[in-house]
C-alpha cells in the first residue's frame, strides 16, 4: 500500500511545523532567562552569506503553504515575511499548518501523477506531482527546519532530537 501525498504532506507538516513551534518557545524562554534580546536569535546565521534563522522559518512555512497549494491547484497563499518575533513566527507557523490541513486532500491526491509546472527561480521546471513533494517540497521542508534548529542550538538553545521530532518534545 502507497501512502497518499495528502498524507505524507500533511504528516510532515504537522510534525515538523509542531515541533518548530515547541521549538520557538523554548528560544523564547532561553532568550528571556539569559536576558538577551530575541532579534538577536532571530537574526543568527551560519554564514553571512546565509539566511537568518528567521527566514528559515519563514521559507519553511512558504515550502509547505506552496506545495500544498500546488498539489491541489490552488491559488498559492500570500504570507508576507514581517516577523519580528518569536511568538509571530509561532503565530505564523500555526497559519501554515491550519492552511495545509484545509487544503482538499481528495484534490492534492489527483495531482499526484500529474505533470505540475513548478517555478525554481528563473525557469519553469515541469515535475509529477509525487515527485515534487517527495524530491523538493520535503527535503526543502526538512532543510530550512533542521537549520532553524541548529541555529538555536548553537545560540545556547537546550534542545535536543527529541524536541525536532516530536512536537512538543514529549
């Protein structure tokens, strides 16, 4: 039996946006008992060249909001990047979720083998529909959460594997 694209969307959205949120709370907390200001977690960078650990947030959110919109042939959702704190960035994690889990799952599933046209920068690449979740909406997912996460990590964060896997942390 093949698991759904419905499915595997919607599971990897709800575990891995629910643990970025159990996970900006703890940087919160962090933030405030070590008495330093948010913006500077927020603003945190591997490398200059690099995104900041907001944005990671952010285009994590935009990659699931956008593959499900996709998927399903919808109109692609507008989240303007105005965050500037951690509980906007939670507050706009919980949108994304709420969006994907409405999306029509019965609509994404007819998408699944259907050849999609998926703008990557300056062109147009066409992609079947499974294989642009499971070859870019997935690990794109997957890449902005985990450097999200290190990026907390190396700001002092007690996190563990526990907390990127299990929302919550439980």
């Amino acid at each position: 039996m093949t698991d759904s694209v419905s499915y595997m969307l919607n599971s990897a959205a709800t575990q891995m946006l629910g643990s970025m949120s159990s996970i900006l709370g703890k940087a919160a907390a962090h933030a405030k008992a070590v008495e330093v200001d948010e913006a500077v977690f927020l603003n945190a960078r591997l490398y200059p060249d690099m995104l900041t650990m907001k944005r990671q947030v952010q285009m994590t959110c935009d990659m699931v909001a956008r593959g499900a919109a996709r998927l399903a042939g919808a109109e692609i959702p507008s989240f303007p990047d105005v965050e500037e704190t951690f509980a906007e960035l939670i507050a706009r994690l919980e949108a994304t979720l709420a969006y994907v889990n409405g999306i029509d799952a019965a609509a994404m599933d007819a998408n699944a083998n259907v050849v999609l046209q998926i703008p990557m920068g300056p062109q147009t690449v066409p992609m079947e529909g499974r294989r642009y979740l499971s070859g870019f909406v997935l690990p794109n997912l997957h890449f902005h959460a985990s450097t999200a996460y290190g990026l907390l990590r190396h700001q002092g964060v007690a996190l563990s594997k526990r907390d990127f896997l299990i929302p919550g942390g439980a």
